[in-house]
C-alpha cells in the first residue's frame, strides 16, 4: 500500500492496561520531531469517541480489563486495535500472577501486534499503518 | 552519623528489648574505598514506636519501606530506615525486624511520628493482613476495595484461583 | 451563598508509576479543598511473580517494573542479591553500572521537562526536548543495543563493555548537550509564561517533605539535601565526590514550588554529564563480571543464603529493593521492590491543596509520576453527570497559560 492512498487523518487512542512504561513513551517518542508521525496525519487524540485506532500497551491488569472493553465500546466504527508490545501480545514477562488476566486478545479483537519490549518507533508507525490499511478496506465494504 | 552512635542510643532506649543486633559493613568504591554500614536488629513490637522516636531524635528520620514474610505461625516485619541524611557518606541504614502472630496481627502505627510512613502500611495491610493501630488511612492502596486475599501470605488457597496459568497462545502452541 | 463542594475524579488510564492511579478532587468553585488518591489499577504483583521464578528471570522482571528507570531497579536489585550471596564486582563493571545510569538519568530528565512543558501548553519546547533527548537513547542503544530496558547488569558485573571506540561518541554526546545547556536552561528558566505557571504552584515545604519522606528532586526541589549517591555512597558514587542539588545552586531562593523541581532536574542533566565524564577518564581496565557463566551464576545463587538491601537513587529518587535467599529454593524467598513515586505519593496531597483545576495537569507531573497521565475526567454535580476528557483538563491548562501570557501583554 502506498502511502499517497491515505484517504484521510488517522486519529489514535492510546491506552495503557499495565504496561511498564517503556513502550509507552515510544510512542510519544514517535510523535515528536525524528520519528514525527504526524506528518502522515497521524495524531494522538484524548478521548477514545474521537479515535479510529487505538494503541494499547500493557498486560491488562484485573481492574484494568473492564475498563479496556469500555473504550473499545466508546471507540466508533470502522476501528482497528493495534498491540504494541511483547506483553501486550503475549504477556511477555507478565505471567501468572494473581493481578494479570492478559493479553490483550483476551479481552478485545486485536488486528495488529508490533512485537518489541518495546518495540522502536519506527515499528509502531509501521504498525499503525498495518492498522490503515484494515480500516480503508473496511470503509471499501471489504472483509477485512 | 555513624552506626554506632544509632545502635548505642538504641541499646540504651530499648535495653533488652533490643536483640540479634548488629553492624553489618560492606566497603565500596575503587580509588578510595570506604565502609558503609548498616545496623540490623530484632524488636518486641511494643517497643516499636519507642525505638522510632529515638531514630527521629537522632536525626532527620527517613522509612524506606517496610517489608515482610509469612513464616506460618507468624509474620515477620522488617522496617527499613536511614538515619541522618544531608551529608556525605553520612546516613545509616537501620533494618528492625520484629514478629506478631497471626492470631493477634496488630502492629502499632507510625503515622504520628512519622506520617509518611502511611503508604507503606497500608500496602502490609492489603498484602499480609496486618492490621496497624493508629492508622489514619486503612483502606486498600493498590488491590481492588473487594479483594480479600492477601497476596503474600502462605495460607491462601483461594489466591491460587486468581493466578491465571496459561495464555492461549501456549495451548495453541501445544496443539 | 454557601459553598459547594464538588468531586472529580480523574483517571485512572496512567502509566506513571508501577501502579495506574485514580484522583478524585474535591473542588469549591476553582478551588481544590481535598484529594483523594488511589493507585493499583496498573498492578500487575510484579514482587509476587519473582517470588515464583529464579533469580536471572527476576532480573528481567526488575527491569520491567518502569520501562523509565529501567536500571534502576536492576541495580537495586543487584546489589541486594550480591550482598546477599557475598557476590564480588570488578571496578570496571561498577564504572560502567554508573555510566547507563547517568544516561538514564539524562533522558528521563528530559522525557519530564518536554512533558511538563506540554502540561503548560507549549508544545513547541516539548518538541525540542524530546528532540535534542534522541541524541541520548542513540548513546544508550549503541552502548546496550536497546533504546528503552537495556539489560547491562547482571548479578557480579555487567554483560556489556564499552570499547575504546565508543568513548569519542559518548564524548560527543556531552558536548553536545553543554552546548544545549544554556540555551535549554534559558527557554525554561527565564520564559515568563511558564515561570507564571510553577511559581509558588504546588508547593511543599521543607518539613513536609521530610516527615512524608518525599524522595529525589521533589526532596532536593524543596531544599532537603537527600540524595542516595551523595548520603551512603554506593558502587563508585563515593569517588565522584556526587553532592545533592537544590536550587540554591543555581543562586536562587528555595521555596519548593513546580518552578524549583524544573531547577532541579536540569541541574542533574549537568551534573550527570559530568559524571560521565569521569566515570571515562577513571574507570579501570579489566573484567566486567566475576561470574561469567550463567549456570554457574544460577548454581551460586541457589546455593546462597542470606539478605541484603540494595539502594540507588533514580532519576525520581530513592529506590530499595530487600532480597532474602536461602539455600535450594532459586527463587528468593523475599523480594520487596520500593519505587521512588510510592515515596512522593503522599506529597501530592499538600501540593494540591488550594490550587485550581487548570493546575492539576502540571502539579501531578511535577513529582514525576511520569508521561501521559490524567485521561478522563468525570465531573459529577448535583445528579447529572459530565464527562471530562483529559483533552479538556489539558485545554484549561493551556488556556490558563493563555491568559497570563496575554495579560502580560
Ligand atoms: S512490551 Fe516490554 S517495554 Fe512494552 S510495556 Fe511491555 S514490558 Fe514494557
């Protein structure tokens, strides 16, 4: 997919569900000048009713996993949910523990994972393109 | 200040309440290497708020944190201190460790020495059931209100069941 | 007319500490009159996992308590383990344990000061920031392999050396940031808008830190010289001759506001610097670990018994790990982590007393919780019920910022 097929301004949510931090400020890392996601109209928004995408980190803690599936009901269609993280994806590290009911595909349909503990920048924006490409076929009337 | 002086004005203060104590030294550095030093010492716990006040008389009294171990008939505490920070080289680790059963686990409070050591109580009463005396704050700091068990106690048959022992990713690798 | 009282809560989407956190705010009008504060939603019982699994993967678990200080904890952790087991680590090993963690030290000053600078409103400086902070994790990704957890210590010394290659690179790395560092002092320290913003905002006075037992620059901020490298000097720290700092040394009047926390951090980037610089001009040529082998490590380790505390001082302050082993059980028997914002969690409340809304944002990120952290905000008056994002929270803030910098003219 090229990227002069950008139909219009991605707008992301960004939820942490336990994550450590580290991929987190990777993807604030991505925003700001060298990685500069914006320039592809990519931005980070407050709210979940405002977003096409969401970015989730973390393991999912138990408080955390009611909550997750709240924004993902808040989040308006056509969404796409990109994981961005090992412990995300997989738990990782994270692994029986009496707090953790993780990973996030136990909780909410998940389209993309970008491994990585954490993963660099570059990847989170490769990610989040993935997650376009779903979305314009989706609006397309396609399967996704 | 040194550890002496700390563990001399806690032998004075406790007497005999004050046991197994002693200085434990570890040299560091590499051009100019020096001690560093910690007392260690066991305590009854009503002497616990006696032993504190004495630490903050020394100087300015700082808790690091207090930690804990389920030993089956009883919990033991340990409270980390450092006593006298501000100049170099001149703070000293103080550990007390002291023991309550579990069929009467209550501690006294340090909140009204030392009101910063709240946070850290609160974590005990959530993590080992020890309830502390005094506390102006007891509810739970980091598990959900409704969660009972108590993560760092042997005897919790119950916790077992919240442990989640595979992700579905394992079981499908299995297939 | 009597006054109303109103709660708010915020949160409790908040990646700060190892714990998510939730607020909720009393408010009279603009005014906060209390606050409540409770923590947990990110707990993922990370001393409950390494209690269930051997020392090296515990390891790898300290360093994923916050992905910010992700030395920090290591070395806590280190230290406990080997006074614990009577572990020996070479000189060069300790240098180089100092050197990542100075370098943490200067990304995650920076990471704080772009992300106070956006609470305020003024993106541009959080862009220049995290702009000129590249220039750290490139040093920190060359010298560990990895931007963010770089996994350098181990139990007795270090896995990776630095070579005679690297050092021109670090060099270059210092004197680019003592060339930014005037120029980064003076678009903080002397803009007008921002210093409207933290002056006399949030303040915690002198004695309230120390009785809370507040810890790193929120201490240092209100003029307690508590600083663990400086007080019970551990590995080379006590040859660096490494001081506390308040803002008296940068020549002004310490009154613990958000302002002075901004004085400290920079003044840390500085000294950081410096101490890596020694750290290159002194450390020693040698082995890097005494234990080269892991089997071997997790052999000695399981054989071990004991316990021992291991301290360092973060980029947010003091953190103490207690580690008890005994002998035939790989896991430790007792592993107590304490983060440097469970220390300053009490802080906040004085800090909020009496502040408006539109403070929240940057008196919650003045202790350095961490990045993003408020993210919804739900007013409740009388019945019905008014949800608040965290982009109007923030919208108040900049406004606020606004206004002064209009009324300045
Ligand atoms: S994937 Fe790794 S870096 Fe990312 S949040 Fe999880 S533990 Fe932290």
């Amino acid at each position: 997919m090229k990227l002069s097929s950008f139909k219009r301004a991605l707008w992301v949510f960004h939820v942490p569900t336990g994550s450590c931090n580290g991929c987190d400020i990777e993807i604030v890392a991505a925003l700001t000048p060298r990685y500069d996601i914006e320039r592809f109209g990519i931005r980070l928004v407050g709210t979940p009713r405002h977003a096409d995408v969401l970015l989730v980190t973390g393991a999912v803690t138990r408080p955390m996993a009611e909550r997750l599936r709240r924004i993902y009901e808040q989040t308006p269609d056509p969404k796409a949910v990109v994981v961005v993280g090992s412990c995300g994806s997989t738990s990782g590290v994270f692994y029986e523990s009496y707090n953790i009911v993780g990973p996030v595909d136990e909780i909410i349909p998940v389209d993309v994972y970008v491994p990585g503990c954490p993963p660099r920048p570059e990847a989170i924006i490769d990610g989040v393109v993935k997650a376009v490409a779903k979305l314009e076929k989706l609006e397309a009337g396609e399967p996704a | 200040m040194r550890a002496k002086d700390v563990l001399a004005a806690l032998e004075e203060a406790l007497a005999d309440r004050l046991r197994d104590s002693e200085i434990r030294t570890r040299t560091v550095g590499v051009r100019s290497p020096r001690t560093i030093e910690e007392v260690w010492g066991r305590i009854d716990r009503e002497v616990l708020l006696k032993a504190v006040q004495t630490l903050k008389d020394l100087g300015p009294l700082h808790i690091s944190i207090i930690s804990g171990r389920d030993l089956g008939e009883e919990i033991e505490l340990l409270y980390h201190f450092t006593v006298g920070f501000g100049t170099e080289d001149g703070e000293v680790l103080v550990t007390l460790r002291l023991s309550v059963p579990k069929s009467d686990l209550v501690v006294p409070s340090l909140c009204g020495i030392l009101p910063g050591a709240q946070t850290t109580e609160r974590e005990k009463i959530e993590f080992l059931g020890v309830k502390f005396e005094g506390i102006p704050d007891s509810r739970h700091l980091f598990l959900p209100e409704d969660m009972e068990v108590h993560p760092w106690r042997v005897d919790e048959p119950e916790l077992q069941g919240l442990v989640k022992r595979k992700v579905k990713w394992e079981e499908r690798d299995g297939e | 007319m009597e006054n109303r009282t109103f709660e708010i809560p915020i949160g409790p989407v908040h990646p700060a500490l190892k714990e998510q956190i939730r607020f909720t705010f009393q408010v009279e009008g603009e005014r906060i009159v209390g606050v409540d504060i409770k923590p947990g939603f990110a707990h993922r019982g990370i001393e409950f996992m390494g209690m269930h699994r051997n020392l090296i993967q515990v390891l790898y678990l300290a360093e994923r308590i916050c992905g910010i200080c992700s030395i920090s904890h290591p070395i806590a952790l280190i230290q406990a383990v080997e006074n614990a087991a009577g572990i020996e680590v070479p000189p060069r090993a300790q240098y180089i344990r100092v050197i990542v963690a100075e370098l943490e030290r200067i990304h995650s000053h920076l990471l704080w000061a772009g992300v106070a600078a956006h609470e305020l409103g003024f993106d541009t400086l959080l862009h220049l920031t995290w702009k000129v902070r590249e220039k750290v994790l490139d040093i920190l990704e060359e010298l560990t392999g990895n931007r963010v957890n770089y996994a350098i210590p181990i139990y007795g010394g270090v896995r990776r050396d630095i070579s005679p290659e690297q050092y021109p690179r670090v060099r270059e790395m210092i004197r680019y940031y003592r060339g930014l560092f005037e120029e980064l002092c003076d678009r903080f320290l002397n803009d007008a808008s921002v210093e409207a913003r933290t002056r006399d905002v949030g303040v915690l006075e002198p004695e309230e830190a120390e009785e809370l037992c507040a810890v790193g620059p929120t201490a240092r901020a209100s003029g307690l010289r508590k600083d663990v490298r400086q007080d019970w000097p551990y590995l080379v720290y006590g040859d660096l001759g490494v001081k506390a700092i308040t803002p008296e040394d940068y020549g002004l009047e310490t009154r613990g506001d958000v302002y002075d926390r901004i004085v400290v951090r920079l003044l840390e980037v500085g000294q950081s610097l410096s101490i890596i610089e020694r750290c290159l001009e002194e450390m020693p040529e040698g082995e890097i670990t005494s234990i080269p082998k892991i089997p071997a490590l997790l052999a000695q380790l399981k054989k071990a018994e004991g316990e021992g505390i291991g301290r360092h001082e973060a980029p947010r302050g003091e953190v103490i790990h207690y580690v008890r082993l005994e002998a035939g059980v790989e896991a430790p028997v007792v592993w107590k982590v304490k983060a440097p914002t469970y220390s300053n969690l009490l802080s906040w409340y004085p800090m909020f007393e009496d502040q408006e809304i539109a403070d929240i944002p940057i008196v919650t990120a003045s202790i350095d919780p961490c990045i993003c952290c408020l993210d919804r905000v739900h007013i409740v008056r009388g019945r019905s019920e008014q949800v608040m994002w965290k982009e109007e929270l923030l919208k108040l803030s900049w406004e606020k910022t606004r206004k002064i910098v209009m009324g300045n003219g």
